[in-house]
C-alpha cells in the first residue's frame, strides 16, 4: 500500500507504517505501544484477525498517530444490518 499522508491507511497499517518509518525493531516498538513483541509482529505481518478495532486505536494513540473514524451508514445498511433511525430523520 502506498501510503499518501498520515492518517489515512487502515490502522494495521498505520500501525505498521509508523514502526517502519521511526525504524524500530519489534521490541522497541512494543514499549511505547505498551503491547509485547509478538503482538508487534502480528502489526507488521498484517493479521488483521488477531485485533479488535479498539485496540488498533489504543496503539495508534500511544503511537502518537491522528485517530479519525468515519463511519459509512449507507453500506452498513447494504450489508443488511438494520440501524436505528436518527432522530429528526
């Protein structure tokens, strides 16, 4: 993935962009994320799997990375969940 400016990848990504670019080793990287090195290598080998969305944001916070979330309402509703209407809608 090329990435075109920061905050603008999915956060596995992000996540692994930010080790690569401070050039940190698995370890170093995992102390101020505050997880262990094997949850680092998950990061930087993409398995998405293993990680909630909330920890992803944990670590991009302790990263020092902007957090943006938007939320696409329109394919959410696509794939077939039912969402509350809004108020006033």
């Amino acid at each position: 993935m090329t990435r075109k400016s920061a905050g603008s990848g999915p956060p596995l990504d992000e996540l692994s962009s930010w080790v690569g670019e401070h050039r940190l080793k698995q370890a170093e990287a995992a102390e101020p994320l505050m997880v262990s090195r094997p949850r680092v290598c998950d990061v930087v080998n993409g398995k998405t799997s293993k990680f909630t969305l909330d920890s992803l944001v944990e670590m991009l916070g302790r990263g020092g990375q902007p957090i943006n979330l938007a939320v696409d309402w329109t394919a959410v509703q696509a794939g077939g969940h039912q969402l509350p209407k809004r108020p006033g809608a």
